[in-house]
C-alpha cells in the first residue's frame, strides 16, 4: 500500500504525463463528436469502400492506383462484422490518436516530456489532421505507420530495427507517396549511426513487405501504379503555396520553425537531424508539383509532427539563453530543470 | 518553457476549432443526413438486376447504390445519342447525379437540357440535398424502339 508522500511523489514526478493523459482523454471525446456527426463518407473515403469491398468479394479493383492497406484493413474488419461502412468510420481515426500517443512516446524518451507534450498536443490539435483524421482517409493511416517506424528506427534494441522495416514497408501500403518522407528519415539515421546492422535489418524486413505490397495489387489487377499520370509531374520551379498558406496550416507555432534554424544547438544534437530532412524534404516534394489541384493543405498531414518539433526546439533553444533566464528571473519565474 | 508551450498550446487551440469550423463550412456536404437515405431510396425503385446509367461514376454511386452503374459514354453529347444509346443496350433507368461541389454540370444535364429528357423520360424521383446537389432518376419511356 503506498503512502500519501510516495503518491503525491509520483504524481509530481509525473505531472506532464497525467497532463497528456487527460489531454488524450479530453481530445478523443472532442475527436470523436466531430466523427461521429459526419453523414457521409469523403469521395476518397468512399474509393476505399469500393475498393475494400472489391477485395473481400474478389470483383475487379475500381481503383488500382490508391495505395490498398486501408482497404485491405476495412476488409478484414468486414470479414468479422459484416460489410457496414459505419464501423468503419469509427475504426479509422483511432490510427490519429494511435500516431499522437507514439508521437508522445517516442519523443519522451528522448527529449524529455515536456517536450513531447508541446510536440504531440500541436500536432492532434492541428485543424487539417484533425479534420481528415476523423474521416475513411489514409492522412491518418499513414502518419501513424510515419511516426511508429521513427519510434522504431529511434530505438537502441536491435529487436526494434526489425520492426522498422516492417513499419517502413506498411507506410508504403497506407500511402505510396510516403515511402519518400520515411526513406529520408531511414537514410538520415543511417547516416547518423553508421551501423551497418541498423541498416540491414531494416531494408531485409522492408523489403519484403513494399514488394509483397506491389506483387499482390499486380495478382489483383494486372499492373502496378503508384499515382494517377497527371499528379507525378515536378518541377524544380517550387510553388510558395505551402509557405505563403504556412500560418493557416499550421497556426502561430509556425513562426518559430525558422528562429529553430538559427541556434548552433540545433545543429549540435544529431537527434534533430532526422525532423530537419522530414521536414525539408517534404516541403520540397509536396512544393515540386506542378498540379496545382494537389497544393492541399491536408498532404502536410504527414510532415506536420516535424514541424511542431522545430517549433518546440527553438522555445527550448531560446529557453537555454542565459539572458532570457536572466529576464525570466527578475520577473520571478524560475525553469524547471533549474529547480531539479 | 512549459509557460509559453501552454500558451502556444492556447492560442493553437483556439485558432484549430475556428479552421475546423471553417473546413466543415467548405466540407458541409459530408454532413448532410439526406445524402445517403435519398440514394438508398432511389436504389429501391430500380428493379433488381436493372443496370442504371449514370452520368457520372461517382465513388458514392458506385459504393452506395446496389445495381450495376454504367458510365454515359464520353461520345454522348447530345440528348438523341443518349437515347440511341439506352435504346439499343435496352437500359431503362437514367440518374442524373448533380453535385457543383464536386464537378461542374454537363451540359446534357442542365436545367434546359433536363426540359428536353422529359419527352422520352419520365422521372420517377428528385431528391434535393442542398443547393448544389441534386439525384434525380428517370425512367425511359417503354414506347421507345429502333
């Protein structure tokens, strides 16, 4: 039985992670009356029905060029309930929740979870990944399979390298156009470790899973494509729409990222290395279209975590200059590492 | 640094409800109640084993409505090609799908050409969602040969 000082202790030690639990309790009763009051599936959610549907009762593939986990996943749900796209619509977004939880977790570990709070909580509290993470969509899917393969990769059990691959190979069946954002982050880590062993268990469990991915869509329908011809046109005249419409995608926060940028600590700690190529490199692909029906606000989706993460850095940076803590002082408020 | 992470937090939180709020206003289709109940409604007309030519393959058409969809052909462009064209693949049942959310009307389909299928057609149901969606189902006149 524990005594009254050892519970408030652990209450104390723990005070971000009950902040983050009754957040994540809060956010999913919020989520979940947004999910709950919609009445119709999106177009694009409705595809993945069709195409869910196609696959349980073997009849030919009505879109072949969408990435087919999240049809396969509504599949096998249907194989246990019965085809009913309500249960549907209430499965899916539990993969937003999935992606904010590991989010947190993974960052804990790492950078502490204060930091983690402010990352995860700006991340679910985003309006476009909260908007289409309520609906039948894979922004969600992938994101969370994105953020689950970092956890892995960021991982020192050679256990978890495994797991990595596998989660790489799942980011490509979610969404195909992912395997860009978490091959920068395989590479990047690569990079940084240089351990052939990281590398060459996560490609031979990866490999597996993007080619199995690839040869059953070819069984099914004949061919494999990745996207539809008139959205695989780049250019190296980026469009500024992700930059001009920064602050409406991503709020206020977003005025830190480039103060992030300008700290020689940034630089220093190779962990960030990871969220400045997720981050960088996203924003180039998605700005390298030429399409300009495909400058949406919802396919920053996957790389918003590698925003928010920028955007806490540079507070944590800034929270590190001795003349800050100085002006903080006099007006009496104190940092918390400070007090430990 | 937990001060101003509430304080961003705060001021996020605030600025998301109102973007959401926006998202749905653009998004009010995903919404509406009459949407399905009306496809289902004009699924039940259709005799079972009927194709029902549509103007356009919609996901929703394809995932909601039961019976084999046929696209219009492309080459149709005019109301007697159209008819030529469910006359001699003896297909009975037209829906006319209009959502401005999603596409703009064909042409065939507008409101004047609409006037015109009511001399070979008889519609059998409108449903109304909003003001920029509209099914209405039309039956072809069983007179009609070649």
């Amino acid at each position: 039985m524990w005594t009254k000082t050892e519970y408030l202790g652990l209450l104390k030690s723990h005070k971000v992670d009950i902040l983050f639990i009754i957040f994540i309790i809060s956010f999913t009763a919020y989520f979940y009356s947004y999910v709950s009051i919609s009445a119709i599936p999106t177009s694009d959610g409705a595809e993945y029905l069709n195409n869910a549907r196609s696959w349980l009762y073997d009849t030919p593939i009505s879109s072949a060029y969408r990435a087919q986990l999240i049809s396969w996943i509504i599949a096998g749900i249907w194989q246990i309930t019965g085809e009913n796209w309500l249960i549907i619509k209430y499965v899916i977004p539990v993969f937003t929740l999935g992606a904010g939880i590991i989010l947190y977790l993974l960052l804990r570990k790492h950078k502490g979870n204060l930091f983690a709070f402010g990352v995860s909580t700006l991340t679910l509290l985003n309006p476009h990944l909260f908007f289409w993470g309520t609906y039948i969509m894979t922004e969600s899917l992938s994101l969370f399979f994105i953020v689950l393969s970092l956890y892995f990769i960021k991982s020192e059990k050679q256990s978890h390298w495994f797991l990595a691959g596998i989660s790489i190979g799942l980011t490509f069946a979610s969404r195909y156009s992912t395997l860009i954002e978490v091959m920068t982050i395989f590479v990047v880590e690569c990079i940084i470790r240089k351990d052939r062993k990281f590398a060459t268990r996560t490609i031979m469990s990866a490999t597996p899973i993007i080619i199995g991915t690839i040869f059953i869509v070819y069984l099914k329908v004949g061919y494999f494509v990745g996207a539809q011809p008139s959205d695989t046109h780049f250019t190296f005249l980026l469009t500024p729409y992700y930059l001009q419409n920064s602050l409406n995608i991503w709020g206020f926060a977003v005025l830190l990222v480039p103060v992030a940028f300008l700290f020689r600590r940034t630089y220093k700690a190779k962990y960030n290395y990871t969220f400045i190529a997720w981050f960088i490199v996203s924003l180039l692909f998605w700005s390298a279209n030429s399409n300009p029906i495909l400058h949406l606000p919802r396919y920053t989706v996957q790389f918003t975590p590698a925003v928010y993460f920028l955007a806490i850095l540079a507070i944590e940076n800034i929270s590190k200059i001795n003349i800050v803590r100085k002006s903080f002082h006099r007006i009496g408020i104190v940092f918390s590492d400070e007090v430990k | 640094m937990i001060g101003v992470i509430l304080l961003i937090l705060t001021i996020s939180a605030v600025g998301a409800i109102s973007e959401i709020e926006n998202q749905q206003h653009a998004h009010k289709i995903f919404y509406n109640y009459k949407f399905i109940p009306a496809i289902v409604n004009i699924s039940d007309l259709v005799p079972q084993g009927s194709s029902v030519v549509v103007s356009h393959t919609h996901s929703y058409l394809k995932y909601f409505i039961p019976h084999k969809i046929i696209k219009i052909p492309n080459t149709i462009s005019s109301e007697k090609s159209l008819l030529y064209y469910m006359v001699k693949n003896n297909l009975t049942y037209l829906l006319v799908y209009d959502n401005r959310h999603y596409f703009p009307v064909n042409p065939l389909f507008s409101d004047t050409g609409l006037k015109n299928l009511r001399n070979d057609y008889k519609q059998i149901a409108n449903y109304v969602i909003d003001d920029k969606t509209k099914f209405q189902l039309y039956q072809l006149n069983k007179n009609w040969r070649f």
